[in-house]
C-alpha cells in the first residue's frame, strides 16, 4: 500500500519526505545477487556531500546537529568501509519502511572510503560519512550520538591480530563500557572476536540479577557448554555477537545449498516473489496479557498475517523525569536476589522463573504462582 508515500506534501517536511523514488540501486558490490527494492535519490548525490564533517559548494553543514535530522541516527563504527556495510545500509532502505521512519546513517571510519564505495552508496538517501574512531569523544559528538538511537560497532581487523587472542577485544571492550556509561539512552550493539568475552560487555556492577546469571554462566562453562552467555542480559537483547559465531552457517551451506539464500532473505538482503520482509515491533506493558511466546505467536498469525522467529530482552534505560513513559515501555528481569543459592533449585536447567512463564518479551506479569513476585522490580 503506497497510499501513505503519495500525499500530497503541506510543508516543507512533507517536500523533504516526497523527493525519494523507488528503484534498485544501479550500483551493487556484489556480483550474482538479487537486488532489492529501495528508497533511492533521483539523482546521485556528489560524493563531496556525503562527507558529514566537512561542509562543501552545496551546503555548510560541519556536523549532525546542523543537519537538523527529524529521526534518529544510526551509528555505524568501522576501520574500513568494506562491502559487508553495502549489506547494512539495504535493509535500514528498502522499498517496505515508511519514507517518514528512514533514520540517517553515518559511517564513523577509521580510513577514508575508496571511490567506489562511495560509488556505491551515493544513491541512498541520508547515508552519510566521516573519519573518525569511536574512541575520540569529539569524533562521537560531532557525528551525532546525542541523536542517535543505535550505534553499531564493527570488529577492526587490526585488533584481530593481537599477540594475546583473548586480549583482541580489550579496547573495543573499554570503550563500549565507557559509551555504555556516558550514554545510557543509547543501544549500543558491539561485534567481539571471542564470544568468551561477552561477559565484560554493558556490565553493570551492583546488579543481583547479573550476579545470578554469571554464576549460572559460570557452572555451564564447568559443564562444557558452549553457549554458556546465552542468557546474558546484552547478548539476550541482541547487543553483542561475535562473528565466530556464523562458522556454523559456513558449515551447514557445504550440505544444505539453501543456507546463505534464507540468511539473505531474513536479514532482507534479496527477495524473492510472494515473500516477506525483516520489521521489529516493541512489546509494551499494554501486551503483557499475552504472557507467553505460544499466544504471542497465534495472536500474530492470526491478527497480521505476521510470524514471530525471534524475541529480544530489553533491558531497562535511565530517562529524564520528563520522559517517564519511556520507563513504563522498557523493561528488564531483576531478581530481589533473597539469597543467591536460589537459582540451584530444580526448576529446568536455566531456572523456570527466569527463563519460562514469563510473557513474551521476558517480563512475568505477577500471576496466581506466589513465587513470581520475587521477578517484579
């Protein structure tokens, strides 16, 4: 339904919002793949206008704030600008998001792109550059996070060659705490090259839940689990992976030719006639009637034709005061910790009052079982 795209404009925020067509992008890095519909520019944009922190014939703008974006930003932190970003920027653009709801991309780089990356990119709209590292605070700001919603930060390669393998993440590590720190509001999704390390990301000291889950963690790892993080808060939220963690889908493709076409149709890299599309929906307080991932699923299906094929956990944020209706829309397990022993009961290998009976995003609802109350912050 294109109904929502063809109004006519009444200000100038509606002409801003009209100017984008639908096409497929004349430039691909990828040779063999379908390509996908997309909101593009009419005309290419000069590659001097992609550069963020530098102003040019066509306009002043030296930073993100001059820009006066209506939505927030997405933060992409690189060393360099490799094709793997092209697979990034397809989705956050195709033809099925709302031209009002496009958030603006920046690539944070450590080296200058090459041309034709730029080449490549010039025609997507609000995709912008700059040189910079997501460890200079002034390369942070001025790139925009106090107006981003997410910020991604991509694995360097330099750090992957490390004399100390497990010590290949300690500087992302640092600074994706002290931006954790600095920048509450702000969800931080971080690529790690040992998925051991996850334990040190978004940590939270003081926190009986956290408490509770690492020594669960910890008697895993003993047991010789290789998943022992899974229900670790930011990996549960889809905050931190490691790319070690796709070898599998290597694997799997040798006998099941399928694979690498379903990944691209779900992460909505290529389409295919009669298919779906990749969207997120927030599960609020308002669902919590739901209560479980079963109804949740039957409701979906039943109501919007949509299917469920993963869930996150939130986690809670710190909001102004004059902001307390976001508190009420993210939440996040806190067990009143009475004794930490507690988790050692026989309830299933991961604890049924942290893992199950909860509704669909993680969040028990208070029922008739007496026990729950001990879940509710």
């Amino acid at each position: 339904d294109q109904s929502e795209d063809e109004v006519t404009p009444s200000d100038d925020e509606g002409l801003s919002v009209v100017e984008y067509v639908k096409g497929y992008p004349p430039n691909s890095p990828y040779i063999g793949s379908s390509p996908t519909l997309c909101h593009l520019l009419p005309v290419k944009a000069p590659f001097c206008c992609l550069r963020l922190d530098k102003g040019c014939k066509h306009n002043s703008y030296e930073d993100a704030k001059a820009y006066g974006f209506k939505n927030k930003l997405i933060i992409v932190s690189a060393e360099t600008a490799g094709n793997g970003l092209y697979n990034f920027i397809v989705p956050l653009r195709a033809y099925y998001r709302s031209r009002k709801e496009l958030n603006p991309i920046v690539l944070l780089l450590d080296n200058k792109p090459d041309h034709h990356f730029l080449e490549a990119i010039c025609c997507f709209p609000m995709v912008y550059y700059m040189e910079g590292s997501v460890d200079n605070l002034d390369s942070l700001l001025q790139c925009g996070i106090i107006y981003a919603d997410n910020l991604v930060v991509v694995d360097k390669e330099s750090t992957m060659s490390a004399e100390e393998d497990y010590m290949a993440d300690a500087k992302t590590i640092v600074n994706v705490q002290t931006m954790f720190r600095l920048f509450p509001s702000l969800s931080i999704t971080t690529e790690l090259t040992h998925p051991s390390n996850m334990r040190f990301m978004q940590f939270r000291a003081k926190d009986s839940y956290s408490l509770a889950l690492s020594k669960l963690e910890k008697r895993e790892r003993e047991n010789g689990s290789n998943l022992a993080f899974m229900f670790r808060l930011p990996f549960a939220a889809g905050r931190v992976f490691s790319i070690s963690m796709l070898d599998t889908l290597l694997y799997q493709s040798f006998v099941k030719d399928y694979m690498i076409t379903i990944t691209r149709l779900l992460l909505g890299l290529d389409t295919t006639p009669g298919s779906g599309y990749l969207c997120a929906m927030k599960i609020t307080e308002g669902d919590l009637w739901i209560r479980t991932y079963g109804r949740l699923f039957q409701k979906l299906c039943s109501s919007s034709a949509e299917i469920p094929i993963g869930i996150y956990r939130t986690e809670s944020h710190v909001f102004s005061t004059s902001e307390p209706h976001d508190l009420r829309a993210q939440s996040q397990i806190s067990v009143n910790m009475e004794d930490c022993e507690d988790t050692r009961e026989a309830r299933g290998p991961w604890g049924s009052r942290a893992g199950t009976g909860g509704s669909s995003h993680g969040r028990h609802t208070g029922g008739s079982d007496p026990a729950e109350h001990r879940l509710l912050r």
